[in-house]
C-alpha cells in the first residue's frame, strides 16, 4: 500500500478541456478511482468554457481537488480550434511531478482489481521500448505483441496516456523547440505536411519513430476498460451511466488490439453503433473540426447559460 501511495503521488493527472461541467466532476472522480485516489497533482488547462463549467472548475479547485488551473477567455487569441495544441502543451509543461497521466473527459476508465496497475505501468516506462503507457483506441493500432496481456502500438493517443514529463518535454522540443520558444508565434513545423493542427500528435509519434519506442497497452477485460466515447454534455452523461453499469461492453473492447489496417470510417465508439460512417456525418465531424464548428459550439454553451 505504501509503494502505490508513493507512486500515486509522482503522478500529474492532466487535462485541456473545453466544456462538458455537466458531467466534469463525475468523470474526474471516476479517473480518481482508476487511479487508486487522487493523485499528486491534478492539471486542468480550460478552452474558453462557459460559465457553468468555469462554475464546475473553481468548486473543485476550492475543495483542493484541482491543483493548478489556467482558463482564458473566450476571445483570447490563443482560444483557436486550429491551434488547441498550445493548451495541451500548456497543460503538460506546467506540471510539477516526473509522471503525466493525459486523460480526456469524453474517455471513460474503468478497474476492479489490478490494484498494482500503476505501479507497474511505472515500472514499465524504464523499459528502453516503452514511451507510454496508453490505450483507449477506436482503431486497429497494433505493432507487435509485448507478453501476454499486453501489446505494442505505433500510436499515443491523449485519451489516455502516462508518460513521464520529462519524455514529453524532449519529444515535444526534439520537433518544435525554436516554435514553442517563439511563443508558438513562428513557424509551426508540422504545416510543412498540412499537419498545424495536429502538432502534439506528430511531435510524439516522430520522437517514437525516430527513438524506436512504442505505447504499451494493456489488453482490456471487463474489469479493465478505457473506452473514449466522442460524446459530450447530456449524452455523455447518459453513456456514463450505461458504462458504470457494464452495459454492452463487450463488443467495444480491444478495438487497439489488432494488425489489421485502420479505416477511419470504422472508428468504434462506446455508445455508438460500430458502423461505417455515412456521408452527412463525415459532414458534420468535418463541419465539428472548423473554426466555425468550434464557435457554433460556444455559441450553444453561452445559449444555455
């Protein structure tokens, strides 16, 4: 028990969100008893959420159960969908312990048992092949086979994620050091392939190539899920409930854990039927990643205070 408090405290639970107070403290609670308790430190780094989510953050602040918080106005220059990525970092430089555990709260964790999970995991990021711990894919993203219950990915996904700090600052400067100097005012290195939204992405998974590192990931089993559900507000709510309550499960599993070739159309959600995508809602997930998606959704948010 000593050895998991002690690891549980070196832990950074990190996080840039945008919105979602209605459901915020329940799913942060739940990381919590994934976790085994609160961890060391918890992170929240805010997009420009409305009032009632700002609500959500000051009264866990207030209770001691987050640690560091940095919102921004809604009209503030760094508030730009194509740019979050400045808010992702901001989340992970400005945490204090050696071990970042990135979490999105739209991604849902769930463990009975496995009590030395953390402790293990810890102990797996010492391996020369390891760069993070992860999970929580809706595609196929196996590389190769680790040891029974666990595999290998080429892919980091900050769904979930535990990594040390100090591997996400060199892989994040290893790529856009003279960027993220400049105050992310100069050129960003990930426009060369049309890829400036996605700049945190590429810099870890060009650090994993270029160092020979991989993701390792456990093998879910019902009494171990990490499912990302890419759904917010009511819904999300109502899928939590479903999930808590082991509720179809099963077929959402382990949708990581294979060689096969991922297709976009064929992400698999919890909550959402495992089915291609049709032609209106590739539509609206495009519409949904514009600037102008970004602000409709603000808009609704304001409309609801």
């Amino acid at each position: 028990m000593g050895e998991q408090l002690s690891k549980l405290d070196e832990v950074s639970l990190v996080v840039r969100n945008f919105g979602d107070g209605l459901v915020f403290e329940d799913v942060l609670h739940d990381w919590f008893r994934f976790l085994g308790g609160k961890p060391g430190e918890v992170v929240v780094v805010d997009s420009g959420s409305n009032a009632q989510t700002q609500a959500t953050y000051w009264k866990l602040f207030q209770e001691g159960l987050i640690d560091k918080l940095q919102i921004i106005q809604p009209t503030h220059e760094e508030n730009n969908h194509e740019r979050g990525y400045i808010q992702i970092y901001t989340a992970g430089s400005i945490a204090s312990k050696p071990y970042l555990l990135w979490f999105n709260i739209d991604t849902l964790p769930y463990r009975e048992g496995y009590d030395n999970w953390l402790e293990e995991s810890i102990d797996y990021l010492e391996r020369d092949d390891v760069f993070a711990i992860g999970g929580a894919f809706n595609l196929p993203s196996k590389h190769h086979d680790a040891w029974p219950g666990w595999y290998f990915s080429h892919k980091c996904s900050l769904n979930f994620a535990l990594m040390k700090r100090s591997t996400f600052m060199a892989a994040m400067h290893e790529y856009a050091g003279d960027y993220i100097a400049s105050g992310f005012l100069g050129e960003n290195p990930a426009a060369a392939t049309d890829q400036s939204r996605f700049l945190l992405e590429v810099a870890l998974e060009q650090y994993m190539q270029r160092h020979k590192v991989y993701t390792l990931c456990k093998v879910e089993d019902p009494n171990w899920t990490i499912f990302h559900t890419n759904t917010h507000e009511e819904r999300l709510k109502k899928i939590r409930e479903k999930y808590m309550a082991r509720q179809d499960i099963e077929r959402y599993m382990n949708a990581g854990f294979s060689e096969a070739e991922p297709i976009p159309e064929r992400a698999v959600y919890y909550g959402q039927p495992p089915v291609k995508i049709g032609l209106v809602k590739k539509l609206r997930i495009s519409f949904g990643e514009t600037p102008v998606g970004l602000y409709w959704r603000q808009l609704k948010q304001k409309l609801s205070y």
